[in-house]
C-alpha cells in the first residue's frame, strides 16, 4: 500500500511540473511584481507603493496582509537563483511586449513550484485524515488543476494551512491547531469565516476558548501590528473584496449569505456530532449560489468537502454538475485570461481568440450575465436536490 502511494504522490508531481508551465494568469505576475520589493530592502510594502505609486509601471495596490507579502517576498528571493536574469525586466514590463517573453514558460514553472509543494501536502493530509479514495480525487481533480495551476494564485498556500489545523485540531492538539489556522489567516483574511466551526469542534470551557482564541490571533498580532497604524495599510487593505461580495446580494436590505451563515453555524453549534465537513458543504454551496465570486475562492473548501461529496453515488454526480455550472459561470466572465489566455506560454497567438465572454456577446448577441444568473438558478436547484437527505446501500 505504500509502494502504491508513492507511486500516485511520484505520477502527481510529474503531471504537476507538466501542466505548470503551461498556464499563466496576470495575478501571478503582479503578486511578484509586488513580492520584489522585499528583495529591495522595502519592508512597509504599503507606504512603498503610496509614495512611489506615480513612478511604477504597474500602480495597482496591494490589498493582502503583511504575512503575505513577507512570506511569499522571501520565497522569491530563495527561488532567484532559479530564475534567468530577464526574470525581473518582464515583472516590470507592463508594455505591450509583457505577453512576449521567450522565458515565460520557465517563469510559470519555477513560480509555481511552491504551489506543488503545498498541493501535494494538502494530499498527504488528506490521505491521512480519510482514505485512498479522496487522496486520488484531490491529486487529479480537474477543478483543483485549473484553481491551483492556471489561475495559479496563492490561496493553495492558507489552505493547506487551514487543512492542516484541522488534522491537528482532530487530533486534540488545539492549540498547535489554532496557531496554524491563525496563520492561514494571516496570509487571506477568509480562513476567519471556518473559525467559529474549529473554536467549537470539541466541548471547552471558557479558559480553553479564551486560550483557542489567543492561539489564533497571535500569528495576525505579530504580523498585523507593525502596520495598522499607518494609514497606508487600511488604505491598501479596504480594497479587498470578499467582504463586499458576500454582502453583496440582498433581501429587504439583508445580506442573505451571512445570514445563511449563522444558521449553518448554529446548526453545527448545537448538534452532538460536529461535523466540519458537511458543514463547510452548505457554506460552499450558499457561497457558489449567493457570492459574486473571484473562481480562485471555490479552493478555499474544495478539501474540506470531497470526503462528503463521495458519500453517495447520487451525491457525487450532483456535485460534478454543480462544478459544471460553476465553471461555466467563470468562462463567461470577461476576463480573457480565464479562457485561451491561459495558454500564451505556449503561443501568444492564444490571446487573440475570442473568448466565451465576447462570444456570446458579439456572435450571438446574447447577455453573458442573463447566462450567469441562470446558470445561478440552476446551481440553486441541483444544491437543493444535493442537501436532501439520500441513501444508498452501497456507498
């Protein structure tokens, strides 16, 4: 059994460093053309960018936490001497030649190679919290491919984090738990909407909870502190959006999303038997119903959520339908980089064919956001189906 899983962790990795290159998304470069300011000595990245925005070629913000760009500043500085010396002339080239760099398929790679890393350790965890089974289905899902590997953003890397204090966190190690999900935290603010679901995962007194609760904001403290007090910071950290999208969407003025939220949460609070996983499901399915969504986020509980959706046959066709639907959403997107784009490391030319986006909208003449919301409705429809209660003798 173990030569067996060796050989399936040995087959991911080479599909991984195959698939890896091929794809690019413009977050991963203008993430690195942040992330290079550490290199240059610039510890304040946020105050860096106001006093000099008028002077960079790419003048976006950056909206992630200090651990962010710390972290993932310094692995750009261990992964330079992978990097050939136009590696930084292209993070600074926002010019009509960015799209044109020979290299661009041995940036992807080696830019990529922490996300393998963490990818196959989400992996292992997996396979030591359930089975075979579900290691299998995260090694070579489709969905997990284009999220982790072609939008190629780092939010693999808080969720093996969070992953990994719910591994500890079921085996009683609470605190060790709580740091570690404090430190997903630290590096994307969403791993804050699972920390209700851990805090009351086993029945604590009011010291543990008071304890479980210092565990977790001791990593966002020391990362945090240095920098909210300028103003540079909550300038910058306002422009995230997750909190605005999951308001968004509205009945007589109320947000249904957190709404839906707390009703989950009160669910999981007062059952005997608490189940993170099916609960993390009902939040994932209001999500991909009542949040305008970044695609990127659907990672955020794809591990938590293959062990139940494998529970029945049913079940698991549903789901693969209700991933159908979430990605055709995505496509519709207009965002030419969510398509063809992907693919200009291997032809610039990729960026030139037209997207669904503008397919629908210049060939059909067809409202891709009138597709988007039915496809919403039809995603409403299939969770409904999906929640109700079936069984199988043979699951």
């Amino acid at each position: 059994m173990k030569k067996r899983i060796k050989e399936l962790f040995v087959f991911a990795l080479i599909l991984r460093l195959i698939l890896a290159p091929l794809f690019y998304h413009p977050d991963i470069k203008s993430q690195n053309f942040h992330f290079q300011f550490l290199s240059l000595g610039k510890i304040n990245i946020y105050q860096y960018i106001d006093e000099n925005k008028q002077f960079l070629p790419y003048r976006d913000t950056f909206n992630y936490l200090p651990l962010t760009y710390l972290s993932f500043g310094a692995g750009q500085i261990l992964l330079r001497p992978l990097l050939p010396s136009n590696f930084f002339t292209w993070l600074n080239d926002w010019g009509p030649s960015q799209n044109n760099y020979p290299d661009l398929l041995y940036f992807m790679l080696i830019l990529k190679l922490p996300y393998i890393i963490f990818d196959l350790g989400i992996g292992y965890l997996l396979y030591k919290l359930y089975d075979k089974k579900v290691l299998i289905i995260w090694l070579f899902n489709p969905l997990s491919f284009y999220l982790i590997y072609i939008l190629a953003n780092f939010d693999i890397v808080p969720v093996f984090f969070s992953l990994l204090s719910f591994y500890l966190l079921k085996k009683s190690r609470n605190s060790l738990a709580f740091i570690f999900l404090g430190i997903a935290t630290a590096l994307k603010f969403y791993p804050l909407l699972f920390f209700p679901f851990f805090l009351f995962y086993h029945p604590n007194n009011i010291q543990k909870i008071i304890r479980n609760i210092f565990a977790f904001l001791l990593p966002l403290i020391i990362t945090i502190i240095p920098f909210v007090f300028t103003p540079f910071f909550v300038q910058a950290f306002s422009g995230s959006g997750l909190t605005q999208k999951i308001t968004e969407f509205k009945i007589l003025n109320i947000p249904i999303y957190p709404v839906i939220y707390m009703i989950i949460l009160a669910i999981y609070y007062f059952s005997k038997n608490k189940n993170i996983e099916k609960s993390f499901l009902w939040l994932f399915l209001g999500f991909i119903v009542l949040v305008n969504y970044h695609p990127q986020w659907l990672l955020w509980f794809l591990p938590f959520i293959i062990f139940p959706i494998l529970k029945t046959k049913i079940k698991t066709i549903i789901f693969v339908l209700i991933v159908v639907l979430s990605l055709l959403y995505i496509v519709l997107i207009n965002d030419q980089f969510l398509f063809w784009g992907h693919l200009i490391p291997i032809d610039i030319n990729y960026l030139y064919i037209s997207s669904p986006y503008q397919i629908v909208t210049q060939r059909f003449h067809q409202s891709p956001e009138l597709i988007q919301q039915q496809l919403k409705l039809m995603t409403v429809f299939l969770s409904l189906i999906f929640i109700y209660p079936f069984r199988e003798k043979n699951t």
